[in-house]
C-alpha cells in the first residue's frame, strides 16, 4: 500500500463514504459538492486509483463503475502507523502529549482515550 496524494485521498474518501458500487457520474456529482470538477481529470484520478489496487471497476453499456478494493479502516490503519513512525519516532504517548498541549485535544478527548484503553486492556 502507499500513501494517496490529496486530490485521490478525497475522491476515496467520497467514495468510502458511499461504501457501494458508484458511477463516474455519480462520484462526479458528490465532489463538486465541495467544488467543481473536471470529468477527463476525475478519470484520470480514477484510473490510478484502480492502478494502485484501491478500486476495481467494470463498464456496463455506457457506464464506468467502481467498486472498493481498500477498505478505509485498513488505509488509515497504513496512513496512522506510517505518521506515527514517521513524525512521533513510532511513540503513542509522544504524538498524544503533542496534540494536548497543541490543544487539538481535550480532557474530554484524553477520557475517552483513557476508557478505550482500560477496556481494550482490561484494566490492565
């Protein structure tokens, strides 16, 4: 797997969304809800996306459709490791001390954190 550049991450994104087979057309109409877009570049994103094995995608009459490949939860499994290593030196405690005092995150925030651990865990 590899990273998706912004303007592919958005089109899977809509598309994870949605979560069923979709159209060109209709992927189309769902972003230019945020903004207007191109049909030959819409394809183009499309086609890459289907060549790094995020889609697969079928025609039927005049329609090209796409279906799934990579769930979201497993991309952003791959994206949040990749960060993680990456920019916090692969340390949960660091990259969550960073989002506190950046204040990106709440007490609320680091409750809920708290609760998910012990459950996860078991109280351990």
């Amino acid at each position: 797997m590899q990273k998706l550049p912004d303007t592919e991450l958005e089109i899977m994104q809509v598309i994870w969304k949605e979560n069923r087979v979709l159209s060109t057309s209709v992927i189309k109409e769902k972003l230019e809800m945020n903004g207007t877009w191109n049909v030959s570049a819409l394809q183009t994103l499309l086609n890459r996306l289907i060549e790094r094995g995020f889609l697969s995608s079928y025609k039927e009459g005049k329609n090209r459709y796409y279906e799934i490949a990579v769930k979201e939860e497993d991309y952003l499994a791959f994206e949040n490791s990749m960060f993680l290593r990456k920019v916090n030196a692969n340390s949960l405690t660091k990259l969550v001390a960073s989002l506190y005092r950046s204040h990106t995150i709440s007490d609320a925030d680091l409750d809920d954190l708290a609760k998910f651990i012990e459950e996860k865990t078991g109280g351990a």
